[in-house]
C-alpha cells in the first residue's frame, strides 16, 4: 500500500470512529425522549409552516411532500455530507418514512417495530418491538411505512392487522385494537392518517380475497368511529357492478395513505385492484369502488364521490398511490384539484371538491388503452386481457409507477413521479377462493430484466398532464421524490443511488451511492437551525447535512 492510499485509510477509519453511524449498537437503558411540545390538531393543519418538524407521512394534509426549507438549495447542495446513520436491527427492506416532532425522529421497522432516536445524531432513546404470531399471511413483503402522532400519541399499524397507540415519551403501548382477522389474509403496512380526533387507516391483503375498507378510529381510545367498505354490499350502490357473489372476494385493499381537505371535510384515499386479480371473468363488471379514488366525508365516513381510473382492471393497476392536493389555475380560474400519477401509466388532474375529470395523458409507455374518453373513462385496446397462454402488456404489473410517494413543488408548480417504461406478460387461470390463501387468477412474467427497459424521474406540468422533463435512472427506481424551497427534488434508485436534482430543470446536483436500494421517500427537517435530509436505504436509515 503506498502512503497516499495509507493515508486515505486512515483518514476513513477516523472519520468512522468520530461519528455516531450506529449508536443504537452501544449499549443503553430506554430513556425518556426530551419534553416536546404535544402535536395539536391546529399544527397539523398548519404543519406546512413549520418546516423543520415533518409531522405526518406526507409531511401535510395534501400530501405535496414539499418542504419550505431552504438552507440546503441549488447552490450548496454539492456540499452536502453524511451528519448519521441509523442502522435497523431485523435485515429486511426499509420502507419507513420517519416523522420528526421538536427534535425527536420516529422511525418504524421492520416488521412491526418503532424506535425513538435523537433526531440531531440518530441517539436511541426507546424502541417498541410488536410481538407478530407465526403464521401470517402477507403479500408483499414484511415491512411498515410509518406512523401519525396526535397529541403524545404515535399510532401505528402492524402486519397482524392491529392498530397500536403508543406513547411518543416512553414507547410503552397505550391500546391495541384488532382491525381485522390476519388469518383470513388481511394485513396492515401504511401510515395512518390523523384528522381531527380520529385515526383514519386503510388495510392490505387484496391477493387474500378480501373486502377492502378504511376506517375512522377514536384516538383517545381506540373505539370504531366509522368504518367505508370500498366494495359495496348487497342493495348498495354500485354492488350490481360485481357479478354475482364476487363482491365478496374482491380485494380493493386501501393499502397507501391518503390525504385530506380541512375546507372540504374530505378524506381522499386510493383503493386497489379487485380480485381475483388477472382473471376478470370470475368478477364480470366495473367492480366499483377498486382502482379508484374515494372522496369521504371525514366525520362520518360517507362517500361523497368517487373516480375509478380502471374499471374492470384485469392488470393489477392498484390506484394506491398518494393524491396530491394543490391548488392552481387551470383554464382561466383557480381550481382545486387532485393530482394522481396512476399505475396504469396515465396522469390525471382531478376537481377534488367533485370528482370531475379535467385532463389526463399518458406518463409511461401503455398499450392497453388507446386513450381517455371526456370523462376519463380509458377506451380499452381489444384483445389486451390476460389469456391463459398470456399475452404481453405494457405497463407490467409493477405500473407505470406504484405506490411510491410523489412529490409537487410550490415553486415550479410541476408534478413529480419515478416512472417505468417495461412490458411483461400477461396470463389469467382459473382459481377458487379458500379463506387465508392467496386469490389472484393467474400473474405475469418479465421476458427480459426489468433493468432492461427505461426508468426516469418525470416531472409534470398538471394544466397540461405534459412532461416538462425527464431524468433518466439506470437501473429503476422505487423510491419516493420530495421537493423543498431551495429549488430541490430529492429521490433514489434501486442500486442504492441517492440524489438531487434541479425542481425547475432536472440537472443533476447531488448524489451518493448508499449500496442497497432505496425503497422509501426521502424527508427533510432542521435542529437547532440545521437542515438535515433523511432516507432509507437497505435497512440503514441516512442523515445529511451541509458540510461544516
């Protein structure tokens, strides 16, 4: 080893050594998280305008995921250097997105666990482990997405199914409530949603045979406020769309969270596919409310509108992914609106305060619709349904995109989505419904890598549905984008590549190899009047800031 590449070393090894990478490994005694001040439903409403806190999933009720700070902006992003590093114990696939109150960084784990670390140097405090029995029944992988705080009251939602309160100063488990039964394949990953005193939480499992709905809990004491089944039953509006008894089995998980209206008193959440999922003739009909957006009213839980992107889906296109809501001006008046990047690869401006289609194109390469009708409705390309043989579709089952967080910036007024550019094959079988089993009809299969076909960054202008500009990514990406007011969108890839790019051109300003995928939106928050960036990559939450 000559002296230069000696001395490299060196200065690693040191630098290791002087930072708290993994601070939880050094042995502790739960403590008590420092006094903060209790998270109101007033600072919910407002948690745009304090920037430092990341208060909720989306960071606020319209989930733009936009953040107003600005330290860290286009000029000095290059700059930027690893502060912590967060290491999860159990080996598996980090999908958190941590919430920061005053200082305090909460993060989940997989499968169904929760820790409390200093948000300045990633510090434990305390960590809350949900005892999970042996045999679940889980579709996509043993993960948890995040939580909600109300008051000094996290609540959080576990693979068996439950929702948990816990308290945010000690981690000690204020109630537990069963939502529904894990052995019949129900299962909980996302983060709840508070408004106003209730917790309002979705559930997974549509590869079970399920009936999806979303639920409204008291979040004092864990009582069913309502509850809105996204099939509707017997004599209900729109069951006749379901063939026969298939409502009963038909999936449409609520498995993404949703945001909300504090004008309109709306809660807007994403339902997923019916089931069985590739054979459509088990289920003839649109098969409402699966693949849609529902508008409910968020006291009572009543539907107040809907808007079904894909009926009669035969593809898997869950509309699962987070609405953004913005208000903009569209065709010479200011509209309020929902913008939703679907996994059927077509982007869609929506009138949240009715359900109106305003506009909507392609985002992703598609073959199965030749367009939208003036209503939104896709106009099917005959012959596109799954055969038995199978057939080759574009998007895959994966979408044009998924459930991937995107992100809306303030300043640019564009739309940004991690989009995919891929085909697959498409086949249907025929399948009978056992309680606890998994219920799809059938799959799909890649005739070549998945990083053989395009993956980008697309940003989007929602008046138009046009794409303004692209960043390509090699391999894909499936990770979530957040935008800031220094001119930033921060997202990743599948290899581990974390970075930044320019929110008005897509240049490229910023980035780091972490070394395993990225499979989460990144946040952004300040201590002590420092802005830091957190992601998570692996099972290795990272923590950056400008260089000293």
């Amino acid at each position: 080893m000559n002296k230069i590449a000696s001395l490299l070393m060196t200065l690693l090894i040191a630098l290791c050594l002087s930072m708290p990478i993994f601070a939880q490994e050094d042995p502790f005694e739960t403590v008590i998280t420092p006094a903060f001040t209790p998270i109101t439903w007033e600072r919910l409403l407002n948690a745009g305008d304090e920037p430092e806190n990341w208060l909720m999933y989306s960071g606020t009720l319209d989930s733009q995921r936009y953040s107003k700070l600005d330290q860290i902006n286009t000029s000095n992003v290059a700059t930027m250097e690893l502060k912590w590093a967060y290491q999860i114990p159990v080996i598996d696939r980090a999908e958190t997105v941590p919430l920061v109150v005053d200082g305090i960084m909460f993060i989940t784990e997989a499968p169904s666990n929760l820790v409390a670390v200093d948000a300045a140097t990633g510090r434990q405090y305390w960590r809350y482990d949900h005892e999970l029995p042996d045999d679940l029944r889980i579709c996509c992988g043993r993960n948890n997405r995040g939580v909600a705080i109300l008051g000094e009251t996290l609540y959080m939602s576990t693979l068996d199914a439950h929702l948990v309160a816990i308290d945010a100063r000690t981690g000690n488990v204020l109630w537990d409530v069963t939502v529904a039964n894990y052995e019949e394949g129900y299962s909980k990953t996302a983060a709840p949603l508070i408004v106003k005193d209730k917790v309002v939480t979705g559930i997974a499992g549509g590869e079970f045979g399920i009936r999806g709905f979303i639920d409204a809990y008291n979040a004092e004491t864990g009582e069913l406020e309502w509850r809105t089944y996204t099939i509707p039953g017997e004599g209900e509006p729109g069951n006749d769309t379901w063939s026969g008894d298939s409502w009963k089995t038909g999936g449409s998980a609520t498995w993404i969270t949703g945001a909300y209206d504090p004008d309109e008193n709306l809660v807007y959440w994403g339902t997923g596919n019916p089931g069985p999922d590739w054979n459509g003739d088990a289920r003839l009909g649109d098969n409402l409310y699966s693949d849609a957006a529902m508008a409910l009213n968020g006291d009572t839980g009543e539907l107040v509108w809907h808007f079904q992107f894909t009926p009669h889906d035969v593809h898997d296109y869950d509309a699962i992914q987070v609405p953004i809501l913005a208000d903009i001006e569209f065709e010479g008046r200011t509209r309020k609106v929902m913008m939703w990047a679907n996994r059927n690869a077509f982007f869609y401006t929506i009138d949240r305060t009715n359900g109106r289609f305003l506009i909507g194109k392609p985002f992703a390469t598609q073959t199965w619709a030749q367009g939208l009708d003036v209503n939104g409705r896709p106009i099917r390309v005959p012959g596109m349904e799954p055969t038995y043989e199978g057939i080759m579709v574009s998007p895959p089952i994966t979408g044009g995109t998924n459930w991937y967080s995107p992100g809306y910036s303030q300043q640019t007024g564009l739309f940004y989505v991690t989009s995919f550019d891929g085909e697959q094959e498409f086949f249907k079988r025929d399948e009978e419904y056992e309680v606890g089993e998994r219920f799809t009809g059938g799959g799909g299969s890649y005739k070549q890598p998945m990083d053989a076909f395009h993956s980008s960054i697309r940003a989007i202008n929602p008046v138009t549905a046009e794409i303004e500009w692209e960043f390509p990514i090699m391999p894909r990406s499936s990770a979530g984008i957040t935008t800031t007011a220094g001119g930033l969108v921060f997202t990743g890839s599948a290899d581990g590549y974390f970075f930044a790019l320019d929110a008005a051109t897509g240049e490229e300003l910023w980035h780091i190899s972490l070394g395993r995928r990225v499979h989460a939106a990144p946040i952004t928050y300040a201590v002590n009047d420092q802005q830091f960036v957190s992601i998570a990559s692996g099972n290795v939450v990272y923590t950056f800031g400008l260089r000293d």
